[in-house]
C-alpha cells in the first residue's frame, strides 16, 4: 500500500432518524462502556515518536482515536489509551512524520496547510500539552508534503519530501531550518534531488543519510541514496554505487555505523536485495548481510533493538518465503528470527494492510502503526503493541472488560454480577480470576479480593445471605491456602468460617447450593479431606464434608462438569463419565438426596460429554454439550428429558448446532438461550449464541448478527431478562467486547443516513474502509444500547475544486440591512461551500448562494467564497463590500428635569452623533418644539404632563441608539375648597380658626385678611384675631407651589363692633345699670339666671356688675358693687327698720334701728297662715330653723302704718 496522505474530510447532515422494534440478541451498548471505544484509531496511522518518558505521539489521516476526536495527531499513554492532557484542539490535515525535540517540543510534517485554526503550511512545532508553538515560525513553509524530519543535536531541523521551496526560496526537496522555523541558509543542498525524499538519518558525526526515488543530488549521481554533509553539499566520500533500483522508504543507522535500508527496491549497486540491505558506512552494500528473498513487497519502517535485531514492517506478506504479514524481525545477518512471531500479523478488510512505523520500547515490546485493522485476528485499529516475542500485547489499549476467559456468571439479588475465570484484570484493575461488577458493567471497587485466588475459578454460586461459594484450580486465596473450593464474604475477604481443611484433591468445576444450605461439588476429585469421593462430594455449611451424603463409588470417568439442584433435592449431574456408583450413567445422572443413584432416572445417556444442565419449571432438564445422540436417538447437542430421563420427544432441535454447547440458560417464557463454540443452529447462521424455542425450534427474533468471535462458555439471565455471557470472545456483533458481554432482549434500533464527501478513502463510523462512491452502510452504538443503523452516501472526490469565478451581490450595504444575497456561478468538483463575511455580518451557506445580515457593528471587509470537496480547497473569490455604519448611540441629554406647565422656551441639548445627517427628537404629550439638529426649544403647554424627551441620529441606513431624558412637569395647584369657620365675629375677638381643605399639588398656601384682622399661616388652617379697628371683609386663601399659584377660595366675615362699657349704680336694694338693653347680671358666681333688666334687685350680699351684649358682641364688664348687707330696709314715719338676711336659714333679724316706738309684726307662709309674730323695740331675732322652705310675708305695723314685703326661707 502506498504512503501517500489522504486529506478527510466528513461533511454528515441528517436526512432522516426513525426508530423501529428490532430483534432481540444486540449487544447492549450501555453494559461497560469503557469497553466502547478503546479501538484506537480511526484511520491509518503514518508516523509514531516515542517520547522520554514513554508517551507515544502519534500522526496520520484519522481524525479520532478510542472515540475521541484526534484530527491528525494524538498523544498516547504508555498503555495506549489517549492522553488527554495533550489538546490539539481542531488539529490537522494528514501528518506524515514526527520528531521530539530535547525540550520534549514536537516537530510535525505532512500534507496539512493549517493546525487548530492557524495557517501552517506542512510543517509546524507543538509545545508538549498540544498547542501550536508561535515562537516557531516557518512563514510560507514547505510548497508541498513534508515526508520525513530529524532534528540534529545544535536543534536544527532537516526535512525531506516532495517541495521544491521553503518559504519561497527554492530547496528542492530537502532543507534544513533554524530553531524558530527560519530557512537555516548555511545549509545549501545547491540543485539539491531530482525527486522526493522519503527518509532522513542524522550520523554522530553530523552526516545525513537521505534515502528517497532520486537519480542525483546537486546534479551528481545518487540513485535513491546519498550522504551529505553539514553544509548540505554532497559527501561524496559515500559511494553507493548505482544504489537501489527502486524506492527508499527508510533508513536506520547501527551502533557501528552501518545503515539499513528498506523500501521498494530489489536490488543495490547490482545486487539482488529485496526490499531490505544493510550498506557499509561508505556506501557499498555490506555483503554479510544476507536477506535471502527478503520481504515479497514493500518495506516502509526499519527499528534496530539493542541486540542489533531489526524489526521491519511494510506491505510485505511473507520474509524469505516465511509468512510474516506485515511485520518481522530480522537477525544481524538478515536471516528471520523466528522466535519472533507474530501470528497471521496486520490485516484489514481490503487485503492492503500495512506498517508504516515501528519503534522498540525498553522493555523489548515493538509499538506498531499503520494502515491495518487486526493483529493476528484481534481488533487493533492502526496501532498495536506486541511483546518481545512478536505475539500481540493485549495489555495495549486494551479494551478493558477482562483480559482473559470467564468461565462462569452469577448474578445476585442486587443485579451485581460475581465472574471468575482465568482473567487477572477487569477494566484497568487487577482482579485474579474473580470479580464483581456493577449493573452497567463497570468493576465494583466495594468488593476487593485481595490476591484473590492463584489460579483459575471455574465455577460460582451465590448463597441466601449474600456470601460466595466459588470452586476451580486454585490452591490458595489471597494467600491463605483454600484448595479447590471456598467460601467469601460478599466484600470479597475470605470467609474464615467455611474450613474444608486440606478440601479435595483436584479442580472444582460445578457447585449448587442446596435450600438446606449444604453445598453440592462436582469435578476432577476423588477424596474430600482424604475421604473418598470420587468426582461429587456435598459440605456442610461450615465447610466440612456432609457425610450423610454417600455416593458410593460415585462417578468413573475424567470429570464431573455440571450440577443443578431439582425442587425435591434431587440432583442432576452432567460431565464426562461412564458410570455412578456402578450403575451406567453416560454422561448424565440423577441423585437422589443421600448421595445414591437414582433408579428412576432412567438414562443410559449420551454419547459425549454433557457441559450443561438446567432444570425447567415443569421438571424436565436441559441439556447441552458435545453429544450426538440420547438414550440412542440422534439428538445434536442439546435435548430435553422428562423427569424419569427419557427423551423428551416434543422438543425437537433438528440439526441443533455445529459444534458443543457449553451453556444453557432458561427464561421466564420458557425460551432457552444456548451459549458454546458453534457458528449455526439448524442451518441458520449464529455464532456461538442462539435463543430456541421451548420445542426445540430457533428463535428467529433473536437475532445476535455476528454474534461473538469466540466461544461462550457462561449464561446469565438478569431479572429485566437480559443475558449476560462470558467467554473467550474480544467482539460481539461487531462491538469490542473483551470476555465479557451484555446482550439486549428487546432492543430499539435506530437508523438514519448521512451523506460523507471523502477524499480518496473514507473509514466510517464502524472502522469499515471504502475508496469508492455508493451507498453503504455502518452499525454503531446507539444511547439505548442497541444498534445505530446509519446508511451513508458515499461521495469519494479524487481531485480538488477549481477555480471560483466572480460573486456577485450588492458591493454598498448598510449597518442593520438584512437578508443581501450574494451568489458565485456553480464551481467544478465543489461538493460544497466556505463563505467568509466581513466581521458583524451572519450567515451561513454550503451552497453557491448566501443571505448575509448585516448587524449594527458590521464592518467593511470582503466577502469570500471557495469551493471545497474531501481533497481540499479550490481558489478563493473575494468580494469587497462596503458597510455603512448606522449612527452611533446618542450621548446624554443635558437640560432641565423638572418643569412647569406653560413653560416655554426650555432648551435640551445632546452631543454631536457620529455619522448622524438628521436628528429625531420625541417630547412628552403637551409639550412643543421641533429640530433636525442636536438641539432643541420646548414649549410645556399648560395640559403638559410627565414624560420622556428622547433622540437619536438618523442617516441613509437608519437610525441609532436613542438616549432618553425623563422629565416630571410639575402641576399647578387645584383650586381651594370651602372655607369653613366663623362668618360674623366681633372687634377684638381673637383665635378664631378657619380651614381649607388639603389643595392636590400645593406645596404651600397663602392666605388674606379683612382689614384690622391678623394671622398668618402657610398650612391650609390659620388661627384670626380681630382687633377694636376690625372690618367687615373677605377671608382668602389659595394653593401655590414653585409652579405658580391655584384658584382661590372666598369666606365673607362680618366684624360686629363691641359695645361700650356699661356702668351700675346702688340705688337703694336695686342696682341700675346704665345700658337699656343688652345686659346681663353677673355675681361673684358668675352670671345670674334671668338677670336681663337694666336694674337688678339683690337679695344677697355679694360683687355685682354687668356685661352688655349686642349683635352677638359682649362689652367689658362694668364697674362692680359689692354688697356686704343684703337685708331689706323699710322705712317707718319714725326711722328705718331693716330685715336680714334674705334668703335666709336658722333665723330672721329685725332691727327697728332708732325707732323709739314697738312694732308689731307678723310672718305669714305663701297660704296666709301666721307662722311667727311679735314686737321689737330693739334688734329682735326670729328663729326660723323650723320654717319650711318657701316664701314668706312679713307683716310690720307701727299704728297706723302698716308695711308688708317678702322674704324667702332657703
């Protein structure tokens, strides 16, 4: 196969995705999906660098490794799994060679002209994570494929290959450059190869070897070999003579000088050579290297380990007429080593396999990559490491599950499944011949055994309480010694309680719990802790040997395999014997519950060994092994019995299977999954698994496809039904699956097609390789485990498009203008679109039309187009355009905030817009005022109300940003309520109180006064007084704030003028007051009840005046008069006698004063009756205690002259 590069490039649109019920038997992709993807790359693999602390660079055409997408270049762990920490982020075209500097910095060459989105042209460095190193800088680079690099000890750079310039100065086909990518141009090759270069070797003392399909260098001779010196010109002290009559693809320097060559010659200066010689170091072919016939084609890669063996890989499938497909190593005198081995070697699908690159390890392993997809019959996708001795290391990106055969599943009530066998790791992990896994296949950590067992575990069985009895080869676990059989504890630690002391004396094959707790084994023994037991025994369940349980001479034969527990304790046994405890039993038995042969089991058995039985639920048994034949009737590796050991004749399997049945398993519906080493049942195709009937017949609805690559030697059936297997198998149904798989019983498939341009060659989804155009199709993985059917249109280009011719489309656009279609006439061999937009502008297209938006930031730049298919890029069309901007944002508006209604002339400002012609301006309702410019007058209308001034700026393309001012126009007061208060007062009336409801909007009031009246308030409340010159007038008030002032309110307020200060007089018992009306008599006690007259006659003592009221006005009191004898005073011809007190209580006084004559007198009650008399000459006292009260009349008489007046009794 050629080395050539092939440029991928995948294009996938969804046509269609639909789901369909698919049949049962698919691989459930969802079971351990570290055992998904390890299939390394997806693509050839053409050049590997090992690093010094034996990572593995890796370069090529693929575009993924282990599922990862890897474009052209990866990093690998030493194990093979990809190193994460080294990104290449988009990574490249094809890389054909690699070099690791001292730094650990990577040098890269190939095909590629761009790495991680930075044009590059075919040669680059990477710094160690991955990343594009810029301090290296090749500028134009190399005008074609760089094939082969080597760095010298100064960290200059030789490169070879199929240029004829480096950075636009002519080196053709070699060069060297300086450590920062420079054209080192000390190194002058002068007219350098006639053709390529395909393999540089730097000598200790400087020297180049270069070997390619050259016929000179610098125009002297040199067929397809040459040594120059440092300075780049010719060594001409290295004569090879005519050299090789065909291609040299490598060359490898020995320890002693010596060169090695390899590639598609077939002789050397004359001498038959094919394909591989070692030269002398002056050029001559070195005679005692002797490769008989060599290789039979091409060999591309030469290693030398340190005991100057020579791994070769090439295209070459036999060395010396030996088969070697693809790889070999040679002895120091060119004859095949053959203790290297590599079995059938590289392979892929299309018989074109081939190595392109080798490198020896340390530790003797070889890494190999190439364009191959098996090693010796195992999936190795591009690379593969063998061990020292050529057989395939399967501890290289091994694929995780396990990494050897398992022999037995059982799954626990919790769905963890226990697996033993001859595996020594699970995913990575170490675990000696026994695990357990969680549900989704993943190891569980929670259970450790330690060392666990020292050999192989053929047989498991979980007990009710979780703990785990397990039988095989073993002599030992975890370092205690357990011969054959034991018992662990469900974390994996050896169950110290279950002892069988020196146990038996050979390997357990089949164990069974019985539901009394005693174990069941079966296998090679014949003693049980030195007590004869031949091939079965039954244990306490402590361990010790059940001696109830006798079975006689027990089983003759090689071994007893299987065993199975029926619901009566009765116990079927299967293997490889003749006879049980003297009585025939071929193969098959049943026991009865103390260890004899059970009579009514009547079988004479098979013809081969029995590996499998399994009991139904109605009683009748299962069988699956090597046989042939039942009880003498012809039956074909499976059967079913009755329950007495006859042949059940109901089930009828026809040819059944072509080769052993291992396993058997039987389903809640009755249907059988059958596991072993055949490839059909009945004549249909399923490999080493198939469903059947419950009549015998196959289950076409589960369908495994290609089933497993190996044998299956373990079934288990989980509750949701699925199967687990294990075997010896690394694939199934296509799937890596190493040992271990899960299968689907009811499975989704989903399918959908894709459409793929590819250059050349195109691997797809599944690893499958095509160079040819058409329909094909791929299975992979789906999220639900099953199947993703994908039908792929193939489109495979040879060559690139060709030139774009001119686009056409508006050259003048705006910021903001949507939806501009740009075209460019259909290109040849385009499969599709690149169009490029100036910065701001969107828009997608694979076609030969695009609609571009223009956004507000678009800029001016060019619009470009290239057609593209697989094989690369055409010429680019470019179409400069024109954006113009919108108006920038406008600044800030700078005027005032808060404003009046029916203020005018208000004027608002905002800086000079970029790219602005015309302003545009919005006011708030009621206000006025319009501008084109970056100001403007507003008038505030009296019905103006709060609201935003806003502007932009506008041009040809449309407007800007607005900037935005908010404005509160601040109201007028409203119009003043109701005055309440008094509306007549008097002169000299004070705190008189009037209030005007709350006035909306008035930040204050202001309030006026009739004339003579005073207070001030700025509330809607004052406190008036009115003084002696007070008028008649209006109270106002109304509501004001920084706008103006509301309407006012009005209150009418007549001032009544207060009367003159009266003044009383005594006139006798009577006060008189000068006013004729108006008065009011007041006492000490305050105003006398009914004393309205302008005189007031007293009755007792006390301080009397007057007030006059008119119209509502009260004058100042008038002058008092105090009355300190209250009595009453008659006057007689002869003088004055005066009666006192009046009112009066306990008694009366009448006091005659200087009359000289008596006086008689008499007091009378309001009825007339006399209640006292008398007669005083001189100052008498009545004592009226017991009068009632009332009026009474005093009668007085002094001769004729008689006087009578009242008097009151309180």
């Amino acid at each position: 196969m050629k080395n050539i590069s092939f440029l991928i490039v995948l294009l996938f649109f969804s046509v269609f995705c639909t789901t369909t019920k698919a049949q049962s038997g698919g691989n459930d992709h969802t079971f351990n999906t570290l055992d998904h993807n390890f299939n390394g790359a997806n693509s050839a693999v053409s050049t590997m660098a090992v690093q010094s602390d034996g990572k593995i660079i890796i370069g090529g055409s693929f575009t993924a490794y282990n599922g990862m997408t890897r474009k052209g270049i990866a990093r690998l762990n030493t194990d093979g799994s990809l190193d994460a920490s080294f990104n290449p982020g988009t990574g490249t075209g094809t890389v054909l060679t690699t070099a690791i500097q001292s730094d650990g910095k990577i040098i890269i060459g190939g095909s590629f002209t761009i790495y991680n989105g930075t044009t590059i042209n075919r040669i680059a460095r990477l710094n160690a994570d991955g990343s594009l190193d810029a301090t290296f800088d090749p500028a134009g680079g190399a005008n074609n494929t760089v094939n082969t690099i080597a760095v010298q000890n100064d960290g200059k750079i030789i490169i070879g290959g199929n240029f004829t310039t480096y950075n636009g100065t002519t080196r053709n086909y070699i060069a060297r450059i300086n450590t920062d990518g420079s054209l080192d141009t000390s190194f002058d090759p002068g007219s350098g190869t006639n053709f390529y270069i395909y393999s540089i070797a730097v000598q200790s003392n400087g020297k180049i070897i270069i070997g390619g399909n050259f016929l000179n260098y610098n125009g002297t001779t040199r067929s397809k070999i040459a040594r120059i010196n440092a300075d780049g010109s010719l060594d001409t002290t290295f004569n090879p003579g005519n050299g090789a009559n065909g291609t040299i693809l490598t060359t490898a320097i020995q320890s002693d000088g010596k060169i090695i060559i390899g590639g598609h010659f077939s002789t050397y200066d004359g001498w038959a050579r094919d394909k591989i010689a070692r030269i002398n170091a002056d050029g001559s072919l070195d005679g005692t290297f002797l490769p008989s016939t060599g290789a039979n084609t091409v060999v591309r890669t030469t290693a030398i380990q340190s005991d100057g063996k020579i791994i070769i890989g090439g295209d070459f499938t036999t060395y010396n007429g030996t088969v070697r497909n693809g790889i070999a190593r040679i002895n120091a005198d060119g004859s095949l080593d053959v203790t290297f081995y590599p079995g059938s070697g590289v392979e892929n699908s299309t018989n074109t396999a081939c190595v392109n690159s080798t490198a020896i390890q340390s530790n003797g392993k070889v890494i190999i990559v190439g364009d191959f997809t098996t090693y010796d019959g195992v999936t190795r996708n591009y690379i593969a490491q063998t061990n020292s001795n050529g057989w395939l290391d399967f501890s290289f990106n091994f694929g995780k599950g396990a990494n050897g055969l398992i022999r037995t599943t059982t799954v626990q009530s919790d769905g963890k499944i226990i697996i033993g066998g001859d595996f020594t790791v699970y995913n990575g992990t170490p675990r000696n011949y026994i695990a357990r896994i969680n549900t989704d296949g993943s190891l569980d950590a929670t259970f450790n055994p330690g060392s666990g067992p020292n050999s192989g575990v053929f047989t498991t069985v979980v007990q009710s309480d979780g703990k785990i009895i397990i039988g095989g080869g073993f002599l030992s676990y975890n370092g205690t010694e357990r011969k054959y059989i034991t018992r662990i504890n469900s974390d994996g630690t050896l169950d110290a309680s279950f002892w069988p002391l020196i146990g038996p004396n050979s390997y357990v094959l089949t164990t069974a719990v019985q539901s009394d707790g005693k174990i069941i084994i079966g296998g090679n023994f014949s003693t049980y802790y030195g007590i004869d037991r031949m091939r079965i025994a039954r244990l306490n369940t402590d361990g010790s040997l059940d001696a109830s349980f006798n079975p006689g001479s027990g089983v003759f034969g090689t071994d007893l395999i299987t065993s199975a527990v029926q619901s009566d304790g009765k116990i079927i046994i299967g293997g490889t014997f003749g006879l049980y405890d003297g009585t025939t039993r071929h193969n098959i038995a049943r026991v009865n519950s103390d260890g004899s042969c059970d009579y009514t089991f009547n079988a004479s058995g098979t013809n081969n060994f029995v590996y499998s039985v399994a009991v139904q639920s109605d009683g009748k048994i299962i069988l699956g092994g090597g046989f042939t034949n039942y009880n003498g009737t012809t039956i074909n590796k499976i059967a079913r019995v009755n329950t007495n050991g006859s042949l059940d004749t109901t089930f009828d399997p026809a040819s059944a299977t072509n080769g052993t049945v291992y396993t058997t398993a039987i389903q809640s519906d009755g249907k059988i999954i059958i596991g072993g080493d055949f490839t059909t049942y009945n004549g249909t195709a399923r490999n080493h698994i198939a469903r059947i009937n419950a009549n015998g017949s196959l289950d076409v609805t589960f369908n495994p496809d290609s089933g497993a690559n190996g044998a299956i030697r373990t079934t288990a059936i989980q509750s949701d039904g699925k199967i687990i297997i294990g075997g010896d198998f690394t694939n199934y149904n296509g799937t890596v699956r190493n040992y271990i798989a899960r299968v689907c019983v009811s499975c989704i498939n989903t399918y959908r097609s894709i459409t793929v341009d590819a250059c050349k060659v195109y691997t797809a989804p599944d690893n499958q390789i095509y160079t040819t155009s058409g329909i094909k199709t791929a299975v992979i993985a789906n999220s639900m485990g099953c199947d993703s059917i994908i039908t792929v249109n193939l489109i495979i280009s040879t060559l690139q498009p060709l030139s774009s011719g001119t686009i056409s489309g508006n050259t003048i656009v705006c910021q903001g203008q949507n939806s501009v279609t740009y075209t460019i006439p259909p290109i040849s061999r385009a499969t599709s679109y690149v169009w490029t937009l100036p910065g701001g502008a969107t828009g997608a297209s694979t076609t030969n039309t695009i609609a571009v938006n223009f956004g507000t930031s678009a800029v001016s730049g060019n619009i470009t187009v290239k057609g593209i298919n697989a094989c690369g890029d055409g010429p680019v069309a470019t179409l400069p355009v024109t954006v113009n901007p919108l108006p920038s944002a406008a600044g800030t508006i700078t005027g005032a905030t808060s404003v009046c209604p029916g203020q005018t002339t208000v004027i608002y400002s905002v800086p000079v817009i970029t790219n602005a012609t015309s302003y545009i301006w919005t006011l708030p309702n009621g206000a006025t005022g319009t501008s084109t410019t970056n100001n403007i007058t507003v008038n505030f209308g009296t019905s103006a109300v709060t609201g935003n001034i806003t502007v932009k700026g506008t041009n040809a393309c449309g407007a800007g940003f607005v900037a935005t001012l908010p404005i509160t126009v601040n109201p007028l007061p409203v119009a003043a309520g109701t005055i309440s208060g008094t509306a007549s007062v008097c002169s000299e009336q004070t705190a008189v109180t009037y209030t005007a409801p709350a006035i909306t909007n008035a930040s204050s009031y202001v309030w006026t006064l009739p004339a003579g009246a005073a207070g001030t308030s700025t509330t809607n409340s004052i406190t008036v007084d009115f003084d002696a010159s007070a008028v008649s007038g209006n109270i106002t008030v109304k509501g004001t704030n920084s706008c103006g002032d509301g309407a006012v309110s009005i209150l009418p307020v007549t001032v009544n003028a207060k009367p003159a200060t009266p003044a009383i007089t005594l006139n006798g018992g009577v006060l008189l007051s000068d006013v004729p009306s108006g008065n009011q008599w007041y006492d000490q006690n305050g105003a006398i009840t009914g004393a309205t007259d302008q005189d007031y006659c007293f009755t007792a003592n006390g301080d009397y005046y007057v007030i006059v009221t008119l119209l509502n006005c009260s004058s100042n009191p008038s002058n008092i008069i105090t009355i300190s004898n209250a009595g009453i005073e008659l006057a007689f011809d002869n003088g004055v006698v005066k009666i006192y007190p009046n009112p009066f209580s306990n008694e009366i006084i009448i006091d005659p004063g200087n009359n000289s004559e008596n006086i008689s007198f008499e007091i009378l009650s309001s009825v007339g009756q006399v209640v006292y008399e008398g007669v005083v000459s001189n100052k008498t006292i009545v004592p009226s205690a017991e009068f009632a009260p009332g009026v009474y009349v005093i009668k007085l008489k002094n001769g004729e002259d008689e006087q009578f007046l009242k008097i009151v009794k309180e």
